[in-house]
C-alpha cells in the first residue's frame, strides 16, 4: 500500500456502540449483496465486537460515521473487514491504517465504490474447502457454470468468534 496518498481527514476511532448497530448491520448488507453465501450479522453487540477483535467505527471531526474497521488483536496489521459508505472517506481510513492486508470480496460495495487501482488490487480464488452442503441435487449448477466462466465465487465471512482464534 506504498501508493496510499497521506490522510488529509482528521479521524477518531472507538469501539462499536449500540447506537453504531443499524449503521453497520446496513453497510454489511451493502458490502455483501452482491456476493454469494455471505453470512450477514446482525444487530446485537456480540456480532460486532468480541475481545481479542480490535472492532472500531471511525468519525470525522463533525462525528459522522465514516468507517468500520476490524482486525484480530494478533494481526494489527491485516483488515479483516471495512465497511463505509463514502468512498472518499474509507480511503482515508486505509491511508491512515496502512494496512499490509486488507480481506475483501472482489463483488463487494469496498471493490467496487472506494479501491483505487493505482493502490488496490482484487482477487477472489475457488477451493476445493467448500462450506456448503447441497440439499437438493442440482440447486448450485448455475452457480457453478457461473464461477467457471469468471464469476468471482462465494467470500467467507465468519461470524466474529472465527476471528479472535
């Protein structure tokens, strides 16, 4: 993330609130729709914050909410998620965190709205580790057809407990 631009936005970070919990169940539901066996949170503390998770919403000087950023405590250095709304804003975030990894979904609202090419790059690769279990034959073929001619396939996004071991 050499190419990040210098931050320019004063921000302040804290950790989730009450108050934060429809903001982010709304921008998770926006950074997922258009990926494939996401699994979206819900509107409790406990989906959101967990010890051994660094969970933080971050404001602009006016108090706006202008990002949500959330790492494993172990690994301060690797997002594990970002969700925004404002493109501008979420790049500000990045360049002050400079993160050396950042886990996000080519499809998602981040890839699509707020990664700059020249800094960013996006890469979504199928395994055979599939965490799926196909109920009535066939339900998945298009899916399938779908990811071998280029679809980027289904992200896992654990639910918050995954992420602190």
């Amino acid at each position: 993330m050499e190419n990040l631009p210098e931050p320019t936005l004063a921000l302040d970070s804290r950790p989730v609130q009450p108050a934060d919990l429809p903001w982010l169940v709304e921008r998770l539901e926006a950074e997922l729709a258009d990926v494939d066996f996401g699994w979206l949170w819900g509107a409790t503390l406990g989906e959101w914050r967990l010890s051994g998770i660094d969970a933080l919403v971050w404001r602009d000087a006016d108090g706006r909410r202008v990002a949500y950023t959330m790492r494993a405590a172990r690994q301060r250095d690797q997002l594990a998620l970002l969700l925004a709304e404002d493109p501008q804003a979420v790049r500000q975030v990045l360049a002050k965190l400079r993160p050396d990894k950042l886990e996000h979904h080519s499809a998602g609202w981040l890839a699509q709205n707020a990664l700059d090419p020249a800094w960013a790059s996006t890469s979504a690769e199928s395994s055979e580790a599939a965490m799926v279990c196909l109920l009535q034959e066939g339900a998945l073929d298009a899916y399938w057809a779908a990811v071998e001619k280029g679809r980027p396939p289904g992200r896992v996004n654990w639910p918050l407990p995954f992420l602190a071991h």
